[in-house]
C-alpha cells in the first residue's frame, strides 16, 4: 500500500514539473497578431527609430533658409590724438543673397532625408513584426512539445500505478516499475530542457514586447500556416529597405545638384548710413557730412571650384545606384531561399501528418493494450511510447520550422498586412 502510495504521489509530482502553465494566472489569449500590435505600440527600439523621422523632418524645416542679416555700427573719435573734436558713427545693414538655386536644391535633399528615414522605419518594421512573429512561434512551439511530453508522463504514469499493483499481487516483475521510473525521469529531464528553451524564447518575446515577462499571457494560434498560397505575399510590392535604396539614389542626385550650385557662394549686399563730423582752421571751422552707401560682396571662385565635394557626389550617386542593385539581388535570393525552405518542410509535415504519426500512434496505442493485458513486455511498450514520443515531438518541432519558414517568407517579400497599415500617412509618425 506504501509503495503504491509513493508511485502516485512521485506521478503528481512530475505531472506538476512537466505543467509549468498550470502555475501561472492567464488573463486574456493572445493571438500572434495581438502580440504584433503591442511590439508596435511598445517596443523601445521602434519608438527610438521612430523619432529619427523628427530629426530628418527639423532639417527639412531649417533647409532653404536664407542667413540672417547683419547690423554694422561704427564709431570713431579722435580723443586720443588731437582731441579736436572730430568723430564719425555709421549704421549699416547686410543680407547675404545665393545668386545659384541652392536654397532649392538644400529643400530638395532634406525632403530626400524624410523619405528615407520614413522607408528605413518601415523596413525596422518589416523586421520587427517577424522577430516577433518568431518568438511567439517559437513559444507555441515548445508548449506543444511540453503537452507531447505531458501526454506520454500522464500514460507512464497509469502503467507505472497499474505494473505496481500487478507486482503486490505477484503479476509483474519490480524490475518493470524501475523501467517505467526510468522512462519518467527521463522525460522529466527533457520537460526541464523544452522550459529552458521555452523562457529564452519568452525572454526574447517579453523584450521585443517592452515587458518585463509573459506573465499572464497565454499564447494561441495554429503553428500550421497553411500551403504557400495561403500566405499574404504580394510579390509585387516594393520592400522598405528597397525603398529607401531607391530614395538614397534620388537623395544622392540631388546632392549632387546641391553642390554643383555651391561653387558661387552667396553675394552679400549691404546699405549704410554715415554720419561725420570734421574740425578745420579758420574761417572753415566744423564741417559735418552725411552719406549713405550701397555695396556689393561678390566672392570669386578663381582657387575653389567645390571641385572635391562634386566629386564625392558623383561618387556617392554611383555607389547608391549599385548598393541598390545589390540589394535587388540579395531580396529575389531571400525569397527564392524562403520559398524552398517553405515548399521542403510543408513536404515533410504532410508525411508526418498522414504517414508517420497514425502508424507510431496505433502502434503504441496496440502495445499499450497488449502490456495491461500480459501479452507484450515492457521494453516493447517503452521502445513504443518512446518512439511516439519522438515522433510527435519532431513534428510539432517541424511545425515550428515551418511557421518560421513562413514569416521568413512573409518578411522576405515585404508583404506583412502590418507595413501596409503603417504606409498610410501618419502611420509611423512618433
């Protein structure tokens, strides 16, 4: 009676190790899109990157600018010479005018600026919505390798409770209860390797969250994506980063333009008013003068031409057009690789799903009924349960891979539904 009160009790105890989530309170069930949403409303990253649009928006307000003017007032006295009298005050004023269309061309690149960060948020988006999508998958996956494990503990448990009583009656042998012990500890020990994976990952998940854990989530949804046609990957629709590689070319040419109008520097003119007072002998006495005055600053570029920055704005316009094609490239090798990797793994789920689990499945289940009736030994059942074990584990394992490979699909193309609600004015103002 005591040993079958310590089997029971040792069974409770592995159900409740190989059960983590039963210990912890879920107040609502979040969906992959549910958790995609909250990383786009609290995640510190984005909310840093967003406000580089801010930074490029206040260089599109200060560019095109003229300089400020400038006031001029002088005095001169000659109390430290004759001490006659004598002195002359004038007030001038100055405005530096561009006689090129540079104040144009400057609004041109700073608009240039806006766009690319705009796009460059939009692709820290493309990315952030899949390392989410990832993280969550990746904890679904774990949990229903835990629910495999806590499936085959619960079985081991009812033969191990039923092999102990068939041993007080002289049925069975205590060395088929130390097996059976065995087996349990062994899932045990994998049970305790699936929760460390699964707080990394729930680690991962919490920080792409902007939160400090998971506590009182409960993650849903179906690891099966479907078939490819299923996914939203609109082929044609241009990626962030892509994007942006475009408006750094258009931001490069019009720097370019930018600095083919800095060889004239600005031409400053200025207005004065001088006022003189003079001392002279008899009979001519004080004489006092008024004047007003018009002049005109206008630099030459007789020994700088801006010859260099017009050659690092050829250069940088060549180099963004390639970066661009490279980056063509490496999208259509992205989604060639993700389309594979997809087709493959949908290929081994199936077989799993229609082959290899009904087989493992009744082959166990036979062996199962076959111990509890005296007809089959128990190193067959565990080789059995054992081996449905693995082979459930592996599939949700390959379920996982395949929902990955879906959101490296999915991110590959720039199709997430996410981007297209944020290309929408406003949609990823700070």
């Amino acid at each position: 009676m005591r040993s079958r009160y310590r089997v029971a009790l040792l069974a409770a105890l592995t159900f409740a190790i190989l059960d983590p989530a039963k210990s912890q309170t879920s107040s609502h069930p979040f969906t992959a899109d549910e958790t995609v949403q909250e990383a786009l409303a609290a995640n510190r990253d984005l909310q840093a990157a967003r406000l580089s649009i801010e930074v490029a928006r206040g260089g599109l307000l200060q560019a095109g600018r003229l300089e400020n003017p400038e006031l001029e007032l002088t005095y001169a006295d000659d109390f430290a010479f004759n001490a006659e009298g004598e002195r002359t005050g004038s007030v001038g004023f100055s405005q530096s005018f561009p006689v090129t269309a540079r104040l144009a061309r400057e609004k041109d690149v700073a608009s240039k600026d806006v766009a690319i960060a705009q796009a460059e948020i939009l692709d820290f988006v493309r990315n952030l919505v899949a390392e989410v999508q990832s993280a969550f998958y990746s904890v679904r996956s774990l949990d229903e390798q835990l629910g495999v494990i806590r499936q085959l503990a619960a079985s081991v448990r009812e033969v191990e409770i039923a092999t102990a009583r068939r041993v007080e009656a002289a049925e069975a042998s205590p060395a088929e209860v130390g097996l059976l012990r065995v087996e349990r500890l062994r899932l045990e020990q994998d049970a305790q390797r699936l929760i460390r994976e699964r707080g990394v990952a729930s680690a991962t998940l919490a920080r792409l969250l902007g939160r400090d854990g998971l506590d009182g989530m409960t993650l849903v949804g179906d690891l099966d994506p479907g078939t490819m046609s299923m996914l939203q990957t609109d082929t044609t629709r241009v990626r962030p980063d892509l994007e942006a590689a475009s408006r750094g070319i258009e931001r490069a040419d019009a720097d370019r333009a930018l600095s083919r109008t800095e060889v004239w520097d600005d031409w400053t003119v200025g207005l004065a008013y001088e006022r003189e007072r003079q001392v002279f002998d008899d009979p001519i006495g004080i004489q006092r003068d008024s004047f007003l005055s018009l002049g005109i600053s206008v630099p030459l570029p007789l020994w700088n031409r801006q010859q260099g920055r017009t050659a690092a704005a050829e250069a940088e316009l060549r180099r963004s057009r390639r970066s661009r094609e490279a980056l063509v490239l490496r999208i259509e090798e992205e989604v060639r690789a993700a389309e594979v990797r997809f087709r493959t793994l949908r290929y081994s789920v199936d077989a799993y799903a229609e082959e290899i689990l009904p087989e493992t499945t009744r082959t166990q289940s036979l062996l199962d009924r076959g111990y509890r009736q005296g007809l089959v030994g128990i190193a067959d059942l565990l080789q059995a349960q054992r081996q449905y074990n693995e082979s459930k584990a592996f599939y949700f394992e390959l379920l996982g891979d395949l929902r990955q490979a879906a959101i490296e699909l999915e991110a590959a193309s720039g199709a997430s539904p996410h981007l297209k609600s944020l290309s929408s004015p406003g949609g990823i103002a700070p």
